[in-house]
C-alpha cells in the first residue's frame, strides 16, 4: 500500500483529501504545519508529499526545497490558493511533481497522486528566481492550464508552439519562458513573419553576405546568430513561405545554415519557440505547411484562451493596465463596478490587447478620476447587453416574467419585498437547474454561474437546498 503525507492548514481540506485518497487504497498521514511535516518525516518518508504553500509557521514552497535535497525520489504535489504563474513556476523551480491550483477536483488530484507514484518526482536543474517580473495575468482555470505547461517548460530546451487569437498574449508567453529560463541572460529575438517580404525572410532568418544581392552592401548576421545563446522567437509562423520552412526545417533538424549568398557553415545554439494565429494543422491537410516542419515545432502546444473564454481576468487585466499607464505618467484612473461589468459584457474580439489599449484611452480622455460605465461604453462602441445570442433569449423570458407578474399580482407591485421575493424564486430554481446540469458538482456548477464556491455554499444552506454528493458521492468530492 502506498504512503501519503498531506500538509494543509485547513482542517476540512485535509479530512476531505485524506478520505478520498484512502478510498483509492493509500495509507495517508496529515500534517498541519511545517514542524509537523518535519516530524511525519522523521517517523517515516512517504512514497508522496502534497502540501499547501502558505502554512501557520512558513512558505511550503521554499520548504520543500530541503525536503527535495534530502529526499530527492520523493514526488510532491504542491496544492495552493495563490493561483499565479509566479507559483507554478516557484513549485516546478524546487522541483514539484505537480501544481493543483485551489479550488481542484478531487478525481484530478488521485490521478496526479497515480502518475507521481508511476513515474517519480521531475526535479528541474536550474530555474528562475522569485523576483522574476511576470508579464502574464490571470487567475482562471484556463490560464492556469497555461501557467502549469510554462512552469514546465522553462528549465528545458523543448520547442514550443503557441497557439491564439490575435492580441491573447503569444509573445508575452514566449518572453516569460525566456526570461524565466537558464537562458534569459541571452539575447530573445523576435521575427514577424508576416510582416517580412516574401523574398527577405532568409536572409532575415540566416543573414546575408555583401554583395549576394542588390543593396546588400555588407554581411548582416541573421536572426539566428544575433539569438546566439538565447531564444529565437518565430512569430505568425504559418505565414511562413514554403521554401523558406524547407530551409528552417534543415537548419532545426542539423543545427546548420549558411548565409544567403555565402558558403561557410554556421552553428548556433538556440532556443526555438514559435507562434501562430492560424490553425496549422489545417494548414497542413491543405499542403499551406510541412507536416514534418509542423511536428518539429508543436513538441509542447501551449494554447491561449482569447478575452471572451476568461471573462473572470478581465477586472483584473483592466486594472493592471491602469496603473501600468499611471506608471508611464498617464493620469491615474479606476472603475467602478458599473464599468467593471460593462467591459464584461464585451466580446473582446482584440483579446487582451484591445482591452489595453482601451485603459490607456479612458486614462488620457476620461474627465472623472473614477471611470463608469457610460466612458466605458462611448469609448468601446456600443457594449452589448449580453454576451451571446441564448442570452438574450435569457432576457427577454426574464422581462416577460416580470411584466405579466406585474399584470396578474399588482398588489405585489407595492408591498415592499417583491425584490427579495422575485431573486428567491429565480435564484432557487436557477442553483438547482444548474447543480443537476453538473452532476451535483458544487465547483462546476459555482464556475458556470460565475460565483465563488464558497458563494454557492452559503446560498444553499440559506435556501435550504439539499446538497447531494456528485454521482453519488457523499458531499465535498470537489473542494476549495
């Protein structure tokens, strides 16, 4: 029988954890703080340690780094609130197994319990420091996904190929694996594809000799040897020409090139990361791009989520670009919630990047130090009033229901609780609708309502709605 040592300040996590691991057949330990973490491993050393990061008595995460030194076969799962690229990254820099972001679902959890025990702990060699600046925001569950595969990443030499919407974020991404990374004191260069003629992007690429074509008046190095060391970032890559991925796919396949109109082989050690906007693998069924070239690049996909499927960052991205703009010398500018929920309510079609732009204009137009949501919605373009078309189905059967109570129950109209009476007979059925829509899943069904679950356990206890267990479960299967 396996052994496993929880380490969580939270009572009700570590009963609940401890439940569902011992159900799955391990001998399980708990531990509240770091002193008794010491002590369970003095005892005896599990087959896997999970532990949260902020403990009574210290940061879980720069504790483990002994534990890693004195243990180093030993798996752990590092579980933590503070869902931020700067964790993930922290937890696979000591060398975690893996990173679970609060709140997490139970059968996640056992399955990274399983895969620590098959395959050992994934020790890093070298990784960033604390004080790293992070360019990338965001606290949802997509994002998280996408903090989890960069912390895995950086300490290696893997190619990676991102993938998103324009304005979602690529080159911030593939800035953060530079700069997080062994490599970041070398150089990251950059190259659009898209914006290179054609007939220049090999000489772009490899550099060019004097003389080996009209203008060239002396030898320029290329993008490759100016990344000597360091990154090379290849930006829309699926505008790349077919003879120029021919040649690239060469040079990352020997590590060799020459130079546009020279003769000399040159080797360069770099670091590739690549990104696109366009769906490769479709260009490849259409013959627009190599397959071969395709799979050298997409070892690690990394997809960004655009605006629109992260609606929860959006205050938060809003108000990072406000005092990013106070800090260049733009006036210093807030939201109310009324903007706050404008902006929300936009479809975002720039991604993060039209959301910037849009703080830097309400901070250099707006009269009023605090925004609303009338600057908002001159400065965006009419906002819509909801986000899809079943919304505003939504809507209009929600206005309907309130005219013809209006209609039917006027005395109701002058009683004085019509407004907590409507919100409970909508709310009641709404949670219930939504808690069977989920399988009973109190965190799923939290999520697709937009609230906390902490919100949603509250509610049902002041509604009275039975809590029954996901799929027959008993209760607290998924927890915060």
């Amino acid at each position: 029988m396996s052994s496993v040592l929880v380490v969580d300040d939270d009572a009700a996590i570590r009963t609940v954890v401890a439940q569902a691991l011992r159900r799955g057949g391990h001998d399980v330990v708990v531990a509240d703080t770091l002193a008794a973490l010491e002590r369970a491993l003095a005892v005896a050393v599990p087959d896997v340690l999970i532990t949260d990061v902020i403990l009574p008595d210290g940061d879980g995460i720069d504790h483990i780094r002994g534990v890693c030194v004195r243990y180093p076969t030993l798996p752990i799962i590092v579980l933590s609130a503070q869902n931020t690229l700067t964790t993930a990254v922290r937890a696979a820099e000591v060398g975690a197994y893996e990173y679970l972001p609060k709140p997490f679902d139970l059968d996640v959890l056992a399955r990274a319990v399983t895969g620590a025990l098959a395959r050992g702990g994934m020790a890093s060699d070298q990784g960033p420091g604390e004080d790293s600046t992070l360019p990338l925001i965001g606290r949802s569950a997509a994002m998280q996904d996408v903090y989890r595969v960069i912390a895995r990443v950086v300490s290696n030499d893997l190619t990676v190929l991102i993938s998103g919407e324009s304005g979602t974020g690529k080159e911030l991404v593939a800035r953060a694996i530079h700069d997080l990374g062994p490599r970041r004191a070398a150089p990251f260069v950059a190259i659009n594809m898209a914006a290179i003629p054609r007939e220049l992007i090999e000489a772009e690429l490899f550099g060019h000799e004097r003389g080996a074509f009209t203008g060239a008046a002396t030898r320029n190095a290329g993008r490759f040897e100016q990344a000597a060391g360091g990154t090379l970032f290849l930006d829309e890559i699926g505008d790349m020409p077919m003879e120029a991925q021919t040649r690239l796919l060469r040079v990352l396949q020997s590590g060799e090139f020459t130079s546009v109109g020279g003769a000399r082989t040159i080797r360069v050690d770099v670091r590739i990361l690549a990104a696109t906007n366009r769906d490769l693998a479709g260009h490849v069924a259409t013959g627009q791009f190599r397959e071969d070239l395709f799979y050298r690049l997409n070892v690690v996909p990394i997809t960004l989520p655009p605006l629109r499927e992260r609606r929860q960052d959006i205050a938060l991205l809003a108000r990072h670009f406000l005092d990013h703009a106070a800090l260049q010398g733009l006036p210093r500018r807030q939201l109310d919630g009324d903007a706050i929920a404008a902006l929300g309510r936009h479809d975002w079609p720039g991604n993060v990047r039209e959301l910037e732009n849009l703080m830097r204009r309400l901070a250099v137009l707006s009269r009023d130090e605090v925004i609303g949501a009338d600057a908002v919605r001159d400065m965006v373009g009419k906002v819509p009033s909801t986000v899809e078309s079943g919304d505003a189905d939504i809507a209009t059967a929600v206005r309907a229901l309130i005219e013809r109570i209006a209609r039917e129950h006027p005395a109701a109209l002058d009683d004085g609780s019509l407004y907590d009476r409507i919100i409970g007979e909508v709310e009641r059925p709404l949670i219930e609708a939504m808690l069977a829509r989920h399988g009973h899943n109190q965190l799923r069904a939290a999520r697709a309502m937009g609230i906390n679950r902490n919100t949603l356990r509250k509610r049902l206890d002041t509604l009275g709605i039975e809590v029954r267990g996901e799929n027959g479960r008993p209760p607290g299967s998924d927890i915060r």
